[in-house]
C-alpha cells in the first residue's frame, strides 16, 4: 500500500514539474489512478483585509504522514509562480515575494503571506500528497476594503431624491432604505478590485424625510452603518445667473464712468476762454527778406568801390 501511494506522489509530483516546465501552453494532462487511495478536491472562496497577515491551508496532514505539497499560485496580471516542498527538505520557490512554506508547532503545513494587498489575488491552487492519498485545494482569493459611505437629498428637476452611495469597496457594499418612495434603482459600477455602490430614491410628495434613513451593509461592518441623508445645498442654474447679471453690472458701470469723464472732458474744452496777446504784439512775423545771391554781391562790389575811392 506505502509503494502505490510513493508511485503515485512521485507521478503527481512529476506532473507538476512538467506543466510548470511549460506555463504558457493550452495542453491539459489527466492522470486516473485504479487504486484505493482517497483523493479530495476542494475549490473555495476567500477574502482578506489589505494588510493583514494571510495563512492558508490545504490538507489538516502533518509532516508525520505527509511526502510533500505544492503550491501553484496564478496571480493578477498572468503572473505565475510555484511553491513546493517535500519531505525530504528541499524546497522550491519562483515567486519570491516573501510567500514562504511554514510549519505549525503541530507540523501542520501552511503557506504564509505577509503584507497582503491587491497584488497578491488570484487563484491559489495547493497539491498535497500524504502516505495512503491526496488533496487538492483551489483556492479563489480576493481582497476586502472598506468602502466609503454618503448620503444625500437633491433636486433632480420637480423631483426630491435621495442618494445612498458606498464606494471603493470589496466585495461590494448592500444598500437598502428605511422608507419607500415613487421609484428606487441600484447601480454597481467598479473592476475585480473596488467596487462602489449608489441607491437613488425618488421621494413621495410630502414624506417626512426626518424618517428616512439609509443601511449599509458590508462584511468589514460589524453592524449596519445606518446614514440619514440630508439635504444637499446646492446653486443650480441660479448661480449661473447671478455671475452674469453681476459682470453685465460691472461693465455697464466702467463704461458710465467712462462716457462720463469724455463728457467732462469736452464740456471744459468748450466752455474755456481763449487767451489775448499781449499789447503791441504783432502776430505778424518779421521775417528778413532774403536776396538773391547776384544782388548780395552787386552790394559787397559797390561797398568796395567806395572804400577804394577814399583811399584814391
């Protein structure tokens, strides 16, 4: 019986080997065994909180009865990487990511990741064989984060509506009214990441809104958070309306003032007088009579002349 189950960890453990040898092809290989031995698989899903410290499991062996157990571990992103160990003490590890193999005081293997975040999701698939069978876990593992909550009362038209919203959250967040109105819808939006979560209600013509209340349910909640939404001040097309009523105001003044002071300014040109010259001002210009040149030389020649005939 110890033979065949040897022969069969050894057969596993190859399978392994190779497919990991070839990640990238679309080849599935299945090995069915005619022996007594039980085989277990078990697919399930799991979330933990950014940050904390994560341990998973896949068989409740010890080292006692266990050959060895391997982790294939298919992360975000195509990411692929592999864990193993045997009892024989080797170990292999291609994540290197601080994932590691550890034991319990009880020698109960687990796998440890430390830090957990958004980056460590995907699917943990673990193989473990053990003296009279096998185990196989596939385990789907995803992150929680809290979401933000608010809650609000608008004017959508002649229409009163209250808005629940949950974002950022995962998984996502379960939204739900303490009152009924007219209408309600529920839209998720977000990735495999966060998700967020908005509720619009459409209130009833005189409902009491000092009774409405919003409940929010989310696994990182150790109870409902209840919200009462209030009413959401908001300007409208209004505001839109008084800025330009308030820019046309400014402009028309700067040009009142401006027509204005040109008024006053040609007004004063107008009604000023104009000043008188002084008494015996000619406003006439004496202007020197310019000669021709052959009348200035006639007059030097003559002046000469006489100059000559005194000295004669």
């Amino acid at each position: 019986m110890k033979d065949i189950t040897w022969i069969y960890a050894m057969l596993v453990f190859l399978l392994s080997e190779a497919q990991s040898i070839k990640p990238g092809t679309n080849q599935s290989t299945s090995v069915n065994f005619t022996s007594s031995s039980p085989q277990y698989f078990v697919k399930i899903h799991k979330a933990f909180t950014q940050g904390s410290e994560v341990n998973l499991t896949c068989s409740n062996k010890t080292w006692k009865d266990m050959m060895f157990v391997t982790w294939n571990i298919n992360l975000r992103e195509l990411r692929e990487c592999r864990i193993a160990f045997d009892n024989r003490g080797e170990i292999k590890d291609s994540c290197n990511d601080g994932k590691s193999l550890r034991n319990t005081s009880s020698a109960q293997s687990y796998l440890h990741i430390p830090n957990f975040s958004k980056d460590d999701m995907g699917v943990y698939k673990c193989n473990s064989v053990y003296n009279g069978g096998s185990e196989d876990y596939e385990i789907n593992v995803t992150i929680r984060v809290l979401p933000r909550t608010t809650g609000w009362i608008e004017h959508v038209g002649s229409k009163m509506t209250a808005v629940c919203k949950a974002e950022g959250g995962n998984p996502a967040a379960n939204l739900s009214w303490s009152l009924f109105g007219n209408s309600s819808t529920v839209t998720v939006t977000g990735s495999q990441d966060v998700f967020t979560v908005e509720s619009h209600l459409d209130l009833l013509e005189g409902m009491e809104r000092g009774n409405l209340s919003c409940s929010i349910r989310h696994p990182l909640f150790k109870e409902p958070e209840i919200l009462v939404p209030k009413l959401k001040i908001g300007y409208g097309p209004w505001l839109y309306i008084l800025t330009a009523v308030v820019i046309i105001v400014f402009l028309a003044g700067i040009l009142f003032f401006a027509q204005r002071k040109l008024l006053r300014r040609c007004k004063l040109s107008e009604t000023s007088p104009s000043k008188s010259p002084p008494v015996g001002f000619s406003p006439t210009e004496d202007v020197e009579e310019v000669q021709p040149y052959a009348s200035y030389v006639q007059r030097v020649n003559s002046i000469y002349n006489s100059s000559a005939d005194l000295f004669t």
